[in-house]
C-alpha cells in the first residue's frame, strides 16, 4: 500500500509540477487559466461526479453515505463552535476574526477534493464528497456567508446556483432510483470524468507559480489557519474515528477531505464583502502550498481506517 501511494502522490506532484512550469513559462496565462477553471467546475466535475450515481445500489454504500453525513455535520458543528471560541481570545479586529474562522473550518472540497477521493477511493471515494460537498455547501452559505457579511438570511438560491452542488443532489437521486445510465452514456461521462484529476492539479500549479510568496511566508495568521485545516483538523478526526471503531472507505475519505486547504470560495467571499481579501487571499495560498507536505502524511493515517 505504501508503494501505491508513493506512485499516486507521485503523479499528483508532477502534475502540480507541470502547471507550475506551465505558468511560468506563460504556455497558460490567466485568459487560459480562467477558462480552464470553468470547464473543469461547470463541466468536467460535474459530470465526472454524476457518473458515480451508475455504480450498483448496495446496502453498504448507503450506510457509508449515511455516516458521511452525520461525521460531517458533527464536524462543522463542533470546529465552528470551537473555532469561534479561540478565535475571540486572540485579540483579532472583528473581521478578520471572522475570515479566519471561515478559512480555519471550510476545506477546498470542489476543486481539491473531488479530484483526490476520485484518484485514492474511486466511487466510494466520489460519493463520500457528494455528501461532504452538499453539507459544507449548506453550512458556508448559511453560517459561513452570516460571518463574512453579517447577513443573517440564508438563501437556497446561494447553493442552487452552483452547478456542483446541483450534479451533487443529482447523483444522490440517481444512486437511490433504480435507474441507470446507458453503457455508452456511462464511457463517455467516464472519459469527460477522465480530465478532472489532470486538469484539476494543473491549475493547482498554477496558483503556486503565481503567488506571491513573500506575503504568503511572512502571513502569521495564515500559518494558524494552515496548522488547524492541515494539522489539528485532520489528526483530531483520526484519533475520534480510531476511537469509535469506524472503519472503510467513507471513513477514510472524510478523514482526507477534512484535511485539505481552505475553501477558495473564502476568497471569492471575502472580496464581495470587503472582509478582509487579502488575508483570504494569503491563507488559501499558503494552505495549498503546505498541502503539499501534509497530504500524504493525513493519506497514510486514513489507509490505517
């Protein structure tokens, strides 16, 4: 097992390589680099995720779907509660208090975590982020958007106009009737599906060859933010899931989705609420970036699940 990890995570930074050395040497300049990132969000994950819903109805996948989605509940339930409450003896400006507690407890789960429960689990890999994705997707836009704007209202409309979480509700639909794509439906969802890994990995490289990194390195808060998405998150749920006896792919993979980078829709949000951008901006880069270094260590404790 360890060796097939060493060649997965091997391919993965090579395909972050290759990005990096795309963008420096500007063969994807931001005009690329932009279409690029909606083909891969409105077309490529969607679909890939969708072609998930084609595997065999079993007793054990709705189980696991079941647990994914009370552990994740439970997850930004708690880390919100707990997050909020050391966040306000740092002695932080009330914004960027609030940043940080957006940027501590919403992981990347579309653009990072799709691809890597794909590529490590497969199938049980998607459907456990299927789950994972609707529930953070309710929290950010419900809690999440309160604390960035102050606006207490949620809007469905918010989720409904991601078309993630719209192929997300899909798939769940589709897994539980009993239909089923045509074969030849299911090949050519499978091979658009195909670029999500490829793609995904190489805008990654290319979020790091852009950035800044004096900024980046010298953002003391961004590294409080980095620890608790990258280190603390992750090695608490471990010890709770070791604790509990929960076992399996769905375990596993909630494991490695709570231990990726933060959300870049912080940024997004943080821009059109003018709450602190730029640390938004510095956090999520430097969360990516030390990803790098954590990702096959929080992999190797999930394969122990």
């Amino acid at each position: 097992m360890f060796v097939e990890l060493l060649e997965i995570f091997g391919k993965i930074f090579l395909m972050i390589g290759y990005g990096y050395l795309l963008y420096k040497k500007k063969v994807i300049q931001e005009p690329m680099k932009a279409c690029l990132t909606t083909l891969l969000m409105k077309v490529v994950v969607p679909i890939s995720i969708l072609s998930a819903a084609n595997h065999e109805f079993s007793r054990q996948k709705a189980e696991g779907m079941l647990f994914s989605a009370v552990a994740i509940t439970l997850y930004y339930v708690i880390s919100l509660v707990l997050v909020s409450a050391l966040s306000g003896r740092l002695g932080l400006e009330e914004r960027k208090r609030k940043a940080l507690i957006n940027l501590a407890v919403f992981a990347n789960v579309g653009f990072i975590g799709f691809p890597l429960a794909e590529e490590l689990f497969g199938a049980d890999g998607t459907m456990g982020t299927v789950i994972y994705n609707m529930i953070y997707q309710l929290f950010f836009f419900s809690y999440g958007v309160y604390l960035y704007s102050g606006r207490k209202e949620f809007h469905l409309s918010d989720m409904l106009k991601n078309v993630v979480t719209l192929a997300c509700l899909g798939t769940v639909i589709l897994f539980l009737s009993p239909f089923r794509f045509p074969a030849f439906v299911q090949s050519a969802m499978s091979s658009v599906g195909g670029m999500m890994v490829p793609v995904s990995m190489i805008l990654i490289g290319c979020e790091i060859a852009k950035a800044d990194f004096r900024k980046v390195i010298t953002d003391r808060w961004g590294y409080l933010v980095s620890f608790f998405r990258l280190v603390a998150a992750p090695l608490v749920i471990f010890l709770i899931l070791k604790a509990v006896g929960a076992k399996g792919p769905y375990a596993a993979n909630f494991l490695v989705i709570s231990g990726l980078p933060s959300a870049s829709l912080n940024v997004i949000m943080a821009q059109e609420h003018r709450c602190e951008p730029e640390f938004a901006a510095s956090a999520v880069t430097q969360s990516m970036v030390w990803m790098v270094a954590t990702a096959p260590v929080v992999v190797m404790l999930a394969q122990r699940l």
